[in-house]
C-alpha cells in the first residue's frame, strides 16, 4: 500500500475479530511509532503493549469512550525524563501524537484496525491508566491505540472542507479561494 492511499484509508476501527494480535507485530508497531520525528531528537515515547486479557477488560473499563472489543492495545507515554526543559517541554505531546499516527498508519499497512482513545490532558483518564499499567510518576499516558484484526472496513476518506485550506494567510469564510 502506498503512503497517501495508507493515509486515506486510515479509519478508526471500533469492531474487531476475535483473533489475537502477535507480539511481533506490536513490536513492529513501535518500531514504526520510533520511527516518528521528535523535537531536537529527544524521541520522548515510551511504549507499553497490552495483550493480556484481563488488563484489556481493565483497560476498557477505564477508558470513558474505549469499550471496543480489541484483542490488543499500544499505550503511548511521554517520558518527562526525556523532554525538553522550560517553555519546550511540552513538545512531548507532539511528539508522542507523532509517534501514535506512526502506530495508526502502520496498523493500516500490516492489515490491521485501530482507534485512538485519548488520555492526555484529561487528568483523571491519565491518573486512571497511569494507576492500571503502574507507571512512574515521570511517564504520562498520551493516549492508547487499540489494535486488532478488523471487523469493519470503514471507506477511505478525506474530511477538508474548500473553507479550511488558505494560501498565504488565513482568508475569512465566504472569501476563499475559488475552486
């Protein structure tokens, strides 16, 4: 597949098989996550792959919007070990969504679905994961990619609409470019 048409056809995925997803997959996974950019290469991710069953039931149940049947799941964290110092330091969340769209996109390519549930900013999904998994107070949960064998094939789309793309400078609605 190739990359733009990956890109389209990256859909969140809500029903999955019941078929496990192998290790060595996820570890492909979060090699391509490692693969993203990060600021001044500081690569601030951490990675932890859930698969066994128990802990996915306990995932599930934490996680407000995250009751899919997903046989495996990737938790992205920003080590704040690793982050930058002073105003740059949140470049973290960048650079772990990176990392997370790299997981996303790679899913697409091995033939696997996935949807991305968020934890970070919300203070208490970040406290409940970081709780689940027994993170250190210095890995912050970002946000948890479920993974699986798709039980759905969401069409390929694009959703820009002719009102949100500007050339030089923002143009206010009503005045865009025409087509």
């Amino acid at each position: 597949m190739e990359v733009c048409e990956a890109i389209y056809a990256r859909r969140s995925v809500r029903k999955f098989l019941d078929r496990p997803v192998e290790r060595e997959t996820l570890r492909e996974l979060c090699r391509l996550a490692a693969a993203a950019p990060s600021a001044v290469n500081r690569c601030p991710w951490e990675f932890i792959a859930v698969t066994d069953g128990v802990v996915m039931d306990q995932l599930r149940a934490c996680m407000n919007y995250g009751k899919y049947n997903a046989p495996a799941a990737i938790v992205v964290c920003g080590n704040m070990h690793r982050a930058l110092e002073g105003t740059a330091r949140m470049y973290w969340v960048q650079d772990a969504s990176a990392a997370m769209e790299n997981i996303l996109l790679g899913a697409i390519g091995l033939g696997l679905g996935s949807v991305w549930l968020g934890c970070y900013p919300m203070e208490h999904q970040v406290q409940v994961v970081s709780d689940l998994l027994s993170l250190p107070e210095h890995i912050i949960p970002l946000g948890i990619a479920y993974i699986g064998y798709p039980a759905e094939q969401p069409a390929p789309r694009t959703q820009l609409e002719a009102c949100q793309l500007h050339f030089e400078g923002y143009t206010p609605a009503g005045q865009e470019e025409p087509a």
